[in-house]
C-alpha cells in the first residue's frame, strides 16, 4: 500500500475487514456490502475508483452521465453517491437535487473544480462532502465511512428551540428562522450553525467545529469551515463582510451571538 499518495490514475490497495463500514450486518448476523454508485464521465478515473472501493469491501456501480445514474440508482438503491460535477448532459449541480429527491442517497461530490462557488452551491444543494480530485485514497475511505455512519446514526430527541436574540434554531424539526422568516439551510451548514447556538455567547474553537461537524478526519482542514461560515453569514447578516452575529476570534474560532441593533 502507497499510503499518501493521492488517486488520480494509480491505485494501490485499501483492503476492508467485515467489522468496518465498508459492511453492514443484517439482523440475521450476515454481512452485506455496502453499495457505492461513482458518476464520473472519465472511465480510467471510475475504474480506478471502483477498483479501490472493491478491495475495501464496497459493492459497486458506476454510470458516465447522470441520466444513466439516476436510473441505476432506482433499480438498485446505493448507500452513498460519489458524483462528479462536470458531466456530460445534466452536470453534478443540476443533478443533484433529483438524486435527492428521487433516490434519497447521501451524496459526496468528486471534482476536479476547485473555486469556492462550486463549493458552496455543492452544499448548499445538499451535498454532505465536496472533495477535490487529486485526492489521498485514505482521505476518501475517512470520509466514505464518516458519512455512512451519519446515514445509520438514530435520531436523537433535542432541546425544542435555541434563541439567540432573533435567530431561532429548532434542532427536532431542523429549521431555523430570522425575525421570525424561515432560513432554508443544507444540512451541513445546519449543523454547525447548531453547534455555535448550543455555546451562544462563548468562542468555540475551529478544530472543536471540525470535530463535531465533520468528523476527526477533517481535522487540518479548516478550508471546508471558512467556506460554511462564510455561507451562514450571507444568509444571516445584514452585511456579511462586517457580521454581528457569527463573530471571527482571530486565531482560535467563532461566536455566535444575538445582533446588535
């Protein structure tokens, strides 16, 4: 195994064991593969991926168009989507939402599109992860569990509501509203503004956030929490480049605290 080394075209081996989520145990005490579904329009790149996936113990389809994925995606459920954004025909962002609502998969975005934008509007649309091509085999994997997990988590009962001055938080219903206007926000974009709500008024720290939000493995990578607090802040505050509610302590994280007048 050539740990470290990013996937683009290479492979190396990341062998699964049936204890890890690469599997889920039925109730009969039988372990089944999870299924995997890579929508990517280059066919070295899908092998390659699929390939990997496989000797990690992941059951696997692969489509080139979108189209062609949604239909797979009916016939056989996945449990997790791997979707490129620049695809022939319908492109990953325009795909998205249908994933969404007619399959209801989680969905990781694998692209090669770097810019903010692409990154923000993959989440905002409901993406649970966006990560960038090349990429560190082991990285993936991280995050492929991470988000299997999230998928079999129970819910669990919360507080009714968190205010905070005029910002309302309802983390049972997963709503949150401004002045009394409803805030439609991704799930990811949810959770952390749920996590500065439940330390209102106190700095948390951004390795704290990173944790919580998305997992250990993000630890190192505070990229992907400039990008939803930058988010947040176009949604909540008047003037997003001079916020008064989801304050920067320079240096060690964010506050969330009620609006001045």
């Amino acid at each position: 195994m050539h740990s470290g080394h990013p996937l683009q075209q290479d492979l190396y081996l990341h062998v699964g064991h049936p204890a890890e989520p690469g599997f889920l145990r039925r109730r009969d005490g039988r372990n089944v593969a999870r299924h995997l579904l890579i929508v990517d329009d280059d066919a070295l790149f899908r092998r390659s991926l699929a390939f990997n996936l496989e000797q990690a113990g992941y059951r696997v389809s692969s489509s080139a168009d979108a189209e062609n994925a949604l239909a797979l995606a009916r016939r056989d459920h996945p449990d997790l989507i791997l979707l490129d954004i620049g695809l022939p025909g319908v492109d990953g962002l325009d795909a998205l939402p249908r994933f969404r609502a007619e399959v209801g998969s989680p969905v990781i975005f694998l692209t090669s599109r770097r810019r903010a934008l692409d990154q923000v509007l993959g989440l905002e649309l409901g993406a649970v992860d966006y990560i960038t091509k090349p990429f560190d085999m082991d990285i993936l994997m991280a995050r492929i569990k991470a988000r299997l997990r999230e998928a079999q988590l129970p819910a669990v009962k919360e507080p009714v509501e968190i205010r905070v001055g005029d910002l309302a938080i309802d983390p049972a219903a997963h709503t949150v509203a401004l002045e009394g206007t409803p805030v439609g926000l991704p799930p990811r974009a949810f959770d952390l503004l749920h996590a500065l709500a439940q330390e209102a008024g106190h700095v948390v720290r951004s390795e704290d956030l990173l944790a919580r939000v998305w997992g250990a493995e993000f630890a190192g990578e505070p990229q992907v929490l400039y990008v939803h607090i930058r988010w947040l802040r176009q949604r909540l505050e008047i003037d997003p480049d001079r916020p008064r509610r989801i304050l920067t302590v320079r240096g060690v994280g964010y506050k969330l605290v009620p609006s001045e007048a």
